[in-house]
C-alpha cells in the first residue's frame, strides 16, 4: 500500500479552529462505500455585518469516502484537476508537506498548523483562480450557491477562510464533520475597521457635525468598535483638526470605563496619534471611546478621524481599504447691519455703534483674529460702528440668538429709549425681530433704522416743514396772548 493510501486511512483530530478554516477541518478519513455527489447543488451562508462586502468562493476539492452518522460526517478531500497544480504551489509557499503521490488538498486538511493553514488561504487567494460564485452582502449574512466540495472564499473586506459545503450520502445530509467543525456555514472573519466622529457643543448632545462661534471650545467623541485581534493584528488611530488647536490631553474609555492610550499630540495641536494594538487581544468587540476637546480658530473647522493597521496576513490596511474613516466639520455664520434713515433709506448712516450679547446672557467681545470670547459685562463688549455705507459686520457666530444693542446714534439721529433687536442665527440664515425699524434684506443681512433730530431733518429736506409748523404753532400761543391781554385791558376801561 503507497503513502497515499495508507494516509487515506487515519483519522486526524482537527486543531485548525483558526480565523480562516471556518468550517473545522475536513480531513480524510477511512474509506467506506459511500460517496458524495460532487455536482449537488448546495450552498455557503456567510453570517456577520456584511454589508459593503464582496464574497466569491472558489472550489478546491470534492468528498470522497464518505460516512455520515448522526448528521456528522468523515470524509477524504481531492483536489479539483484545474487548481490542484495551484494548491501544491501554496502549500509549497506555506510550509505544508505534501508526500510524494499525496493530494495536496489532502495535505492541506491534514495540517495541524493554523499559522500554516492561514498562510496558504492567503498564498492561494493571490493565485488567480477561476471563481466558482460570488455574492455581495447584505445585512447579516450572504448565500453563496454552489455544488457540494471544499472551498476558498474570499472577502473583499476581510480574511479568506476555508469551508466545506454540507454533504450529502444517501438519504443523509451531513451539516457538521465528526470533529465538530460545521459545515456550510462560516463567520466572516471581517478586517474592515470603523469609526464614528462626533462634535459635541456647549450642553447639547453629539453630532454628526455642529455650529459653534469662533473661538469656542467645543467637544470631539470618536467610537471604534474593537475588531476581532484574531483578524487584526495592529491598529491605529489618528486625529487630524483643521481651523482649530487641541487644549487638552485626548482620554479614553472601554465600555465605559477608563483606559489608557498615551496619545502622541503635535507640537501645534493640531493632530494626534494613538496605537491602539495593546488593546486588541482583550477587548473583541467592546466599544472605544476617545474623548477630547478644541478651540475653534475658524469659521470652518474639519476633523477628520482615520483607523488604519494590518490583518492577521500582514496586509496595510489602509482607511481608504478596509480601515475606517469619518469626518465632522463645525461652522460660524455672519450678518451685517446696514443702517439708514428712517426718512429716507437711501441715505446711509455712518457711525452708528452695537454692541452684541447672547439672548439672555453674557455680552461678547472679539478680538482682532475673529475670534468670540464672554465680556465681563456691557462695558467690555466689543464695540461695532458702521462705515461710510452704512455697514458693520458680525462675522463668525454660530448657531443661536443674539440680541444686538444699538448704543450710540448716528450724527443727527437718535434713540428713542433703549434700542435692541434679536438675530437668530440659523446653519447660515440669519432672521431679525423684535424691533419695528429693523428688516431683513436678505438671508444675512438687515436694515436699521434711525429717525433724525431736527438738524437731521433739515438735512433730508424734510427740516422746513417741521420748522413751518413749530413757527405756527408759536404765533399761535403769541396771539391767544395778546387777546387775552386786549379782554382784561378792557374790563379795565
């Protein structure tokens, strides 16, 4: 009896329960009489998040030999004629010993060695098969429909991993081999990384992106589901701001509860870098949270959040390939003010001086580089005059109402009592209320009335009526004098 033969007839216990033999191995085992019927349609479910990922399964092998009891089964493998050439060249490549007159497919299910049995998926995944099925996923699994035998697949975002169909003798369908591995059905065995970026704003809640004034200090919440360390070997994260500087050390927590990332943060805060590898082997599939805090320097600020590393192969993954990458931006808005007279609109009012407060809380003052800060009170407040057009600017605010404070009038104009107005602040449109002599132009901007004193009514043309009447109004009172003095002249007579 050759080698060959005499290996056909041992029964090997499996120990590939590893990331890519999903299905347990299929070894050879004793010879019977029955056999399977290699062109029986059947099928592989993949099972997980499998959405975004391509499946294609390539046959390797048929059953041979084949005993079922109780729903399980032994079986040989023989290596397909068209690959068999291509599955001794990446056992070769893997360091698995194929004896002389042995199928290399046998070989392969004979192999104790998970490190090896890994490295020829990879090897024979990069061989140029002829692919027998492919399926894209969808929700949380995936059919592949083929005939019965032994196959490759391969994830477009994961590791390549070894199955057997079910196999069927008889009246019998086996759904599991006698050493327990399953059969026609595997777990992804997923590489693809994920990260979500969130901003955080004053009390509000996180969001996918916010508004905030320039100069704030806002919040950053980045989740990573933790992937399986027997598929990724290596992860890192790293944090990119821009239009804004980190102001404090970036912390982390697992489930809830505190960890330590030892972040490297740029010398100009603007970016950061975590390896997170020593916290793979421990947490499969717990929740990382990376929580920090920045200043606002712009009116656009982006963050843009990436995971990259390498697979149980050795292969990059890059978040642009398999790794995860997310992006939250924040923004501020302006407005103007133009301001006229109430006489005459087009004539522009220089001079005219606000000053600006949150509705229903501290005044704001800003400095030269656009940036918004708390005044200590209305003294503090930053001052904003209007220009030879009549314009002044409110730039960099975010979302929220503001109360604007008309403070000094223009020359020859002037206020009635105290004179404020709302603008609320809206993703970039900004609307106005609660002053008559204030409208909107457009979706930023508005019109500011001011009524004039008597020189500036003489101004605009409208003074000599006023000063008609005032006169009148005088001879009146002079008249209704002397006739009262002429009545008591003559009672006196």
């Amino acid at each position: 009896m050759n080698q060959a033969k005499r290996l056909a007839k041992i029964a090997i216990p499996s120990t590939l329960a590893t990331v890519l033999l999903a299905g347990g191995l299929v070894p050879a085992m004793m010879a019977e009489s029955a056999f399977a019927v290699p062109t029986d349609n059947t099928t592989i479910t993949v099972n997980g998040k499998v959405d975004g990922h391509h499946f294609t399964a390539y046959k390797l092998a048929s059953f041979g030999n084949v005993t079922i009891t109780g729903g399980k089964a032994t079986a040989t493998v023989t290596s397909e004629s068209a690959v068999k050439a291509k599955i001794a060249s990446a056992a070769q490549t893997a360091g698995i010993t194929v004896a002389n007159g042995q199928d290399p497919a046998d070989a392969v299910a004979r192999e104790s060695s998970s490190a090896k049995v890994q490295a020829f998926a990879k090897a024979l995944a990069e061989a140029g098969l002829t692919q027998t099925a492919a399926t894209d996923g969808k929700g949380s699994s995936a059919t592949l429909n083929v005939t019965e035998g032994w196959y490759l697949v391969t994830d477009s975002r994961g590791l390549p991993m070894l199955v057997g169909t079910q196999i069927k003798s008889g009246n019998q369908t086996a759904t599991a081999m006698k050493n327990g591995g399953t059969l026609g059905v595997i777990d992804i065995k997923s590489t693809s990384l994920n990260v979500d970026k969130k901003v955080k704003v004053g009390n509000s809640a996180p969001t996918d992106d916010g508004s905030a004034s320039v100069g704030s200090v806002i919040g950053y919440e980045v989740t990573v589901p933790m992937p399986d360390p027997a598929n990724v070997k290596t992860l890192k994260y790293q944090d990119t701001l821009t239009g804004g500087t980190i102001t404090d050390t970036p912390t982390a927590t697992i489930d809830g509860k505190t960890v330590s990332i030892n972040p490297t943060v740029a010398t100009n805060k603007t970016s950061f870098t975590v390896d997170l590898t020593n916290l793979l082997a421990a947490n499969k599939g717990k929740t990382l949270v990376i929580s920090y805090h920045a200043k606002t320097t712009a009116k656009t600020v982006t963050n843009d959040a990436q995971l990259s590393g390498t697979d149980a192969n050795g292969n990059t993954i890059t978040p642009d390939n398999g790794g995860g990458k997310d992006t939250s931006t924040v923004n501020a808005y302006d407005f103007d003010l133009t301001k006229v007279d109430a006489l005459s609109t087009g004539t522009k009012l220089q001079g005219a001086q606000f000053k600006i407060q949150k509705k229903g809380g501290a005044w704001l003052k800003q400095t030269d580089g656009g940036l918004w800060s708390d005044a200590s009170g209305e003294a503090d407040a930053t001052v904003f005059a209007t220009d030879a057009q009549g314009k002044t600017n409110f730039t960099g605010l975010g979302n929220g109402t503001y109360t604007i404070k008309e403070v000094t009038a223009p020359a020859d104009h002037y206020l009635a009592g105290t004179f404020t107005f709302d603008a609320t602040v809206s993703n970039g449109k900004t609307t106005f209320s609660g002053n008559s002599l204030v409208s909107a132009l457009d979706g930023d901007s508005a019109q500011v009335k001011n009524n004039p004193t008597v020189n500036g009514l003489a101004k605009t043309g409208q003074g000599g009526l006023l000063l008609m009447g005032s006169a009148a109004t005088v001879m009146a009172v002079i008249g209704a004098g002397c006739a009262i003095a002429y009545k008591r002249q003559k009672r006196a007579d």
